[in-house]
C-alpha cells in the first residue's frame, strides 16, 4: 500500500517557509525604499551644494525661533487675547502642538532611529548652521508641530490659513537648509502634523459657535 503524496511544495514546510512571492515582495519592497532613499540623500544634496547667502540667516533664524514651537505658541497667546473664536482657535492650535510633538519625538523617533544628515559630508554652509539635534533626524518634529498649529488654527480661522500655512513650510524647508533634515523627514512631520490638527479640532470643533446661528426660543433651538 503506497503512502498518501505529499502535494505541497517544497521538501514539506512549504506552509510555514515563505514561497519565492513573500521574498519577491520583500525584495521589491526594500528596493523602493532604497530607491527613496537615494532620492532624500539627493535632495538633500541639492540643497546643500545651492548658494544662497541672502536667505542663509534669515532661514537659520528661522529655525531658531520655531524651536519648542515658540513660534507658534507666540501666535496662540496673541490669538488668546482676542475674541471667542480667536481663543478657540489658540485652544485648538496648542492642542495640535501638543499632539504632533509626542507623536514625532515620544513614536516617531524612537521607532525608526533615523541617524541625522552629515552636513560637513555634504558641505552644508557653516553660516547655515544651527545646533545639531542630538534626537532622531525621523521625522522632523519642528515640521509637525509647525503645520499641526497651521493647519488647526487655520480651520477655527480661515484669514490666518495662508499665512500660517506658508509660515509651516518656511520652518519645514529651514530644517533641510540648515542640514539638521532629509527632506523625506519634513514630509514624514509635515503628514504627523496634519494627523495632530485632525485630532485636535476632533476634540475642540464641537465646542466652537455655528456660523450665522443664533439661539432663540425656550429651547435654545439654532436658527439661521
């Protein structure tokens, strides 16, 4: 009597080994990833080897001043001296702050450990120079926290949604000009710092005024 045949592949592990589909989906994987890390190196190249003296201070100043989100937090206790809306909006801002710069440095970087850029390697400017963080370079906490009080005060305030938002991406790019970045770490920050807004207007939107409702009647029911 013959022994039953064994179908699977393999010498008969075949269902616990990956097949040749789970490397080459590992393989093609790890060459994307290779790829876009030639690409961030490149970029970041490029910024490095462009003169540009006339912007070097004042982007290194930049930088400067958006470390702690003093920039932003600057911005939220002038809105706090303003209106009820203006104050729900610096609720709402400090919030997202609070939110995004956890995530990027207590998550973010401690689960990838991206090593910083090596600026002299890559001969980035001394006159562009500011303190190398001695955190993670992934992603760029500066970024999220940046775009995170932009994009949320911005929603509460739609006059400020321009130039906040513009403001984001000037401390985004400062990061890469002043070589303490990859671009692809700004990118990384910049969709944290939108995850942050999200879920700071989740928790403060329900408490702001209706646009063109008052209250009226017993019941306080809106009307338009």
């Amino acid at each position: 009597m013959t022994e039953p045949t064994d179908t699977s592949t393999g010498t008969g592990t075949g269902d616990l080994a990956p097949g040749p589909s789970a490397r080459s989906r590992r393989e093609a994987l790890g060459a994307v990833l290779g790829d876009l890390r030639a690409v961030d190196g490149a970029l970041y190249a490029a910024v490095a080897a462009t003169s540009t003296p006339t912007l070097d201070r004042a982007l290194r100043r930049l930088s400067h001043a958006a470390d702690h989100s003093k920039v932003s937090l600057t911005v939220a206790a002038l809105l706090a001296l303003g209106g009820d809306r203006p104050r729900r909006a610096a609720l709402a801002g400090t919030g997202a702050v609070a939110i995004a710069s956890a995530s990027a440095n207590l998550l973010g970087k401690r689960l990838v450990r991206r090593a910083r850029p090596d600026r002299e390697a890559a001969r980035v400017s001394v006159d562009r120079y500011v303190p190398m963080p001695a955190s993670a370079s992934f992603p760029s906490g500066h970024t999220a926290s940046a775009v995170a009080f932009a994009t949320a005060v911005g929603v509460v305030l739609p006059a400020l949604a321009v130039p906040l938002g513009a403001l984001a991406a000037a401390v985004g790019y400062s990061r890469v000009h002043t070589g303490v970045h990859y671009p692809g770490d700004v990118a990384a920050g910049a969709v944290l710092g939108l995850a942050g807004a999200a879920a700071a207007l989740a928790v403060t939107r329900p408490a702001l005024p209706v646009r063109g409702a008052t209250v009226c009647g017993r019941g306080g029911r809106l009307v338009d």
